[in-house]
C-alpha cells in the first residue's frame, strides 16, 4: 500500500491511500506517492543511541559552563541535526495523521 502526499505548502500535506504516481505542478502543488512503511520509518527514526548520550553529555557540560570551543561547536551540530531530525519526523507523522 502507498500513501498519496498532496501539498501545497511544506506544512500542509495530507495522505491518501493510493498506488498513483509523482506529479508536478507549476511548482505550487505537488503529488508525491511513497510506501506507508516508508513515511511510518521516517517518522520512527530517532537518534543513535551513542550520539543521544553525546548529546546528552554535551548538554550537561554546557549547563555546568564547562564546554571547549570545539565541544561547543559539536553541541551546536547535533543540536541542529536533532532540530532536523524532530522537523522530518513531526511532518512524517503528520502525513500518517498521528501525533508525535
């Protein structure tokens, strides 16, 4: 089974159960057929755990103020990355009318 994704903005999008292919349409609407299973794995993916606990580390060092310039510029990485990473899967989600 495939999802129909029909969008007219990047936030709005909605799915259709249907096997109908991509199209494209003046660059305002776009139609986008994608495997369930697929949107339903991106709306699963989570950080590695060995990174999540890196985070986590990272956090907590910058909470005590006790980062180095280059640890600062890796929290600001995965930060930025998790930031990302929340934004795919919340729109994910939303395409598969669940919530987060």
């Amino acid at each position: 089974m495939a999802l129909l994704v029909e969008s007219k903005a990047p936030c709005e999008a909605r799915a259709v159960d249907s096997r109908a292919s991509a199209s494209y349409d003046d660059g305002v609407n776009t139609t986008l057929a994608a495997p369930v299973d697929w949107v339903e794995a991106v709306g699963n993916l989570q950080f590695p755990p060995k990174a999540d606990r890196r985070l986590q580390e990272l956090m907590d060092r910058n909470n005590e103020g006790l980062l180095q310039p280059a640890e600062r510029e890796e929290l600001e990485a995965l930060v930025e990355l998790s930031e990302r990473l929340s934004l795919v899967r919340g729109q994910a989600l939303q395409i598969l009318g669940k919530r987060p």
